[in-house]
C-alpha cells in the first residue's frame, strides 16, 4: 500500500521540480491532510487468495493459527 501513495504522491503532487525542502515539506503536508479528509481508499482487484495463487512467495500463508502458536526465544530474562 505504500507503494501505491508513493505513486500517487509523485502524480498529483511531485509532478514537477519543488525549489526548496520547506517548499517540499508543506507541499507534501498539505497533499496528505487533502488525502486524509478526503478518505482516500485502494480498491483492490484480487482477493488474498488469488494473490497467493499468482505471486505465493510475497504473500504467504500464515504458518500458525491461533491454537498452533508457538513461543519465541529470546534473550530477554524473566523475573
């Protein structure tokens, strides 16, 4: 999802050479607080599902339910 505010960030607002990082800074603000009243949404064309069927390795199935979870090591000690 990132990718595709950075995309549309580029189009709508970066479209053309900003002479100063202040310039930027407000520019950018004030696109996203425009984004943000206008609750902007991603309309996905694919379910979850269909993805994993194209591209397995970026989306894949959750190794453990809730009843299959299982502890972490870590170097932390408990008291």
């Amino acid at each position: 999802m990132v990718e595709i505010e950075i995309g549309v960030l580029a189009s709508q607002c970066l479209d053309r050479r900003i002479e100063s990082y202040a310039r930027l800074v407000a520019e950018t603000a004030a696109w996203e607080k425009q984004r943000n009243a206008a609750r902007a949404r991603i309309t996905w064309s694919f379910t979850t599902e269909k993805a994993r069927a194209k591209m397995g390795r970026a989306y894949p199935k959750p190794a453990a339910t809730s009843a299959q979870r299982q502890r972490v090591k870590t170097s932390v000690k408990r008291n």
